[in-house]
C-alpha cells in the first residue's frame, strides 16, 4: 500500500502544479481580450457620439461593467494561482504592528479592537499580511454601518497562533458557511456586491499554504468570525 500512497501522493502534487500553471496562463492570456471589449465598446460611444439613444447607452454601460468584473475575476484567479510561488521571503513579523498598521488601513469610523500584547513571528510577512488584511476589510464591509466594530483574538497554542476576526454584521447564513472559502461564491448576489467573491478563497489557500488552517462561524445574535491558525515555526513550506 505505501508504494501506492506515494504514487497518489505524488500524483496529486503534479495535478496541483498543472492547475496553477493552467490558472496562470489562462487568466494571464484572458486580460488582453477583456480590456479590448472595454475599449471597443467606448470607441463605439465615441463615434456615435450625441446620436447615442439612451437604452444603447444603458447597455454599453452594463457590458463595460462586466468586462470590469471578469477583469478582477481574472485578477484574483491570477492571484490565486500565485499563493505557493510569490512572497515565499520569511523575515520576524510584530503582530501588533502589523494589525495596527491594517487597523490604520480601515476608514477611521470603524473601531477594531486588538490585544495589547502579542510576540514576534519568524514567518511568511507578506502572506500572513495579506490575510489578515483581507479578514479585517471583509470585516469592515460588513459590519453594522451605524456602529462598526471588529474585534481580533491572538491565542498563543503550542505549535500555532490562533487568530480569530469578529465583526458586528449580519452574519453568514448557516448554509453558507462551508460555501464562503469557495472561489467565486458570494453571499449576496453578485450584482448586488461590488466584490468576486475570491477574497476568502485566497485567504484559505494562503493560510493552508502556510500550514493552518481556516474557518467560518456564525456568531449570536449577530456578526461572523473568521478563524484562523498559523504555524509559530517552524514553517512547514520553506
């Protein structure tokens, strides 16, 4: 059976590289294209100038809105594709100065509430930041609007940090909590929502890059938390 377990072992290592470089070049040769829609369809205005009607208009509009979404779409496909081949420097990393300068990122109504004390990591800086910076800007997008709060835990385990990002929303729908991590997906309807849906999906596959592991909870009677462990060291991917 161990020679076996090797074999699939290793052949689903080669599916996943063929993936990555199958998103890769696909969302890297589909950018081309979709900026020539959005360029086409604006020379088309142009020439058609005052004699535009306005239901055409209207829907030049709309086609050039859904070029600006497949064209993030492709974004975060590249994005995706990236997580195990980009910003693989690891360097000491100040928790607390990393979520203060995230906190400092977030519009200045937003109260986020960090522990006062938190150690040093010798990690991935830049993909751990990435992370935290996507949970703390979903968070802030949906918080209560008329009075936002997030609140971060650190909790120190034996092998990992165990990060927890809270906010004040409405929260997930319990159908939806194993579906949100998912490429794409998005609670609301996408054009209700000027987001892809990728955020989350990027953030797990960073996060299980790294050697943790991510998920959502509902909270009551309000909000969402997004949990998240990650490997104080060593790390299980240099």
């Amino acid at each position: 059976m161990e020679p076996h377990a090797a074999a699939c072992s290793k052949q689903l290592e080669q599916l996943k590289k063929d993936f990555e470089e199958f998103a890769y070049i696909v969302s890297h040769d589909m950018k081309a294209p979709v900026r020539a829609i959005v360029n086409l369809s604006q020379w088309i205005e142009e020439d058609l100038g005052d004699h535009l009607p306005p239901d055409v208009k209207h829907n030049m509009d709309l086609l050039r809105n859904r070029a600006f979404r497949l064209e993030r779409m492709i974004e975060a496909l590249l994005q995706y594709s990236r997580v195990s081949r980009y910003d693989l420097e690891t360097g000491p990393t100040d928790l607390l100065e990393l979520l203060l300068a995230l906190k400092a990122e977030l519009p200045p109504h937003v109260q986020v509430d960090v522990p006062a004390e938190l150690p040093v990591l010798l990690t991935y800086k830049a993909k751990l930041r990435q992370v935290l910076s996507q949970l703390l800007q979903n968070a802030s997008f949906f918080t209560q609007k008329d009075r936002p709060k997030i609140i971060v835990r650190v909790q120190e385990q034996a092998e990992f940090l165990l990060f927890e990002v809270t906010d004040n929303g409405d929260g997930i729908p319990a159908e939806a909590l194993s579906k949100v991590f998912t490429l794409f997906y998005t609670v609301c309807p996408k054009d209700k929502v000027d987001t892809v849906g990728a955020g989350l999906a990027i953030s797990k596959k960073t996060v299980q890059f790294a050697g943790g592991t991510i998920e959502a909870l509902a909270n009551e009677p309000e909000g969402t938390t997004i949990r998240f462990t990650w490997p104080k060291g060593p790390l299980t991917n240099t």
